[in-house]
C-alpha cells in the first residue's frame, strides 16, 4: 500500500488506501462490483470503527444482518451483475 495502514485508522480510511493501492490493478468492471459492495454493505457497517476495535463478533453480527437480508442483498448483487 503506498502509506502503510495503521491500527488506529478508521476502516474508511483504510478503504480509501485500499482503493489507491488495488483499483489500478482491477479491470474497471470488477473494481465497480468490488467497490459498490464495499460502499452499500461494509462501510455503513464498519466504516467510522477503528481497526483496532472491529472485533470477530462485529464481523459475525455484520455476517448475521446480512444473512438476515440475503434475499435483498441477493437481487443487489445481481443489479450490479447485469450492470457489468
């Protein structure tokens, strides 16, 4: 990554590096599906958390609020598909 990520970081300020360093890498098309699910399913959920305080219960308890709309989530992803 070009700065190096830090614990105390926010997980949307490691997103943003994330970004820098991968998108380049990516075909377009599989940097968008990449970056709509991270901007609609896992910043509103982790994105103002600091790294270091996202715990394995938060990512299970994410899991569980998505399982619990999969059905939604599951016509989503197949917007962003047929968008591709």
């Amino acid at each position: 990554m070009q700065k190096q990520a830090d614990v105390n970081m926010t997980f949307e300020s490691f997103v943003e590096l994330y970004e820098k360093d991968v998108r380049s890498k990516l075909k377009g098309s599989i940097w968008c599906a990449k970056e709509s699910i991270i901007r609609l399913k896992i910043l509103p959920y982790f994105g103002k958390g600091q790294l270091c305080e996202i715990t394995p219960k938060d990512v299970n308890d994410w899991q569980n609020d998505l399982n619990r709309n999969k059905d939604r989530l599951v016509w989503e992803l197949e917007e962003v598909e047929a968008e591709i």
